[in-house]
C-alpha cells in the first residue's frame, strides 16, 4: 500500500543539543526564569518539562530560600519522571534525589500515603512526590502556613 501521507519536518537538533548545564533549550528558558515567583512551562510532551523542573527546584531549594519541593502529578505512573536524576555530570551544580519514601507514586500503601506527606511537612525532608488526589487531601489536613516556603509544582 503506499504512503499517501508523509509529513517532514525541518529538524535541525538544536532543541536537543544540551549547554554546559545539561539543559536542553527549553529548560535553559525556563531557568532563565528561576527568579520568578509562579512559572507556567507550556511545551510538549516529551520536551524535557520535568527535568526543567527538577533544575528549578534545585536551584530554589539551594539558592533562594525555599525549605521544601512539592511535585504533584496527576497519576502515579507520571511520578516516575522524577525519580533520582544524576544532573552533576552534565554540569549543574547538584542532582534530584528524592528520599524513597517521599515518593509518593509508588506502589501500595494508598491509605498511608496522607500520613507519608503531613509526616514530610513535620520534618526536614526536602522533597516530596505526590499525586494530585493525596495533595488534596493531605491539603486539607495540613495548617496552610506549613506551605510557606514550599515550592508547590503542579504537573
């Protein structure tokens, strides 16, 4: 049977091509926002938005002051794009590494999770994943205040 439809695109590589940070283009515009107080990253699938992601948490847990990272995704399976990432080797100054047990998105435990992340807000942890539903919930157990200096990041 022959193609009747064949699209081609110019591809030129540079929105894959990484700078002396590890960042592709798109995330390295993004960073180049990290100042801001609310970020909204519109770019396709697969364009890199959860590493964006983890580059900008860093750089607010490191850099500007902010005690913890929420990252709420909307189902568990999406939680898996932000599980430890080595960033140091390509340049950036730190890497993503979650503790396991605020990894919200795993398997089982569904009727703990709540617990796991008003536990996270009582302590030092620094990161936190979660699905939108526990963030929900756990909202509306928590005293708003423990929110301050939090970095909340909606997938």
């Amino acid at each position: 049977m022959p193609n009747i439809v064949e699209v081609a695109y110019k591809q030129t590589g540079e929105s894959t091509k990484i700078n002396k940070m590890g960042m592709r283009e798109m995330q390295e515009r993004a960073y180049q926002a990290r100042d801001a107080q609310y970020l909204l990253l519109k770019a396709p699938p697969a364009s890199g938005k959860s590493r964006a992601l983890m580059f900008l948490a860093l750089e607010k847990l490191h850099k500007q002051g902010i005690k913890k990272v929420i990252v709420a995704v909307p189902e568990k399976s999406i939680g898996g794009s932000f599980g430890k990432t080595d960033l140091m080797s390509h340049g950036f100054f730190a890497n993503w590494e979650p503790q396991e047990e605020y990894n919200l998105c795993t398997a089982g435990g569904d009727n703990k999770k709540v617990e796991a992340f008003i536990r996270f807000m009582n302590l030092d942890a620094r990161i936190l994943i979660c699905t939108h539903a526990t963030l929900r919930f756990a909202f509306e157990q928590i005293d708003e205040s423990k929110f301050n200096d939090c970095l909340l990041a909606i997938d």
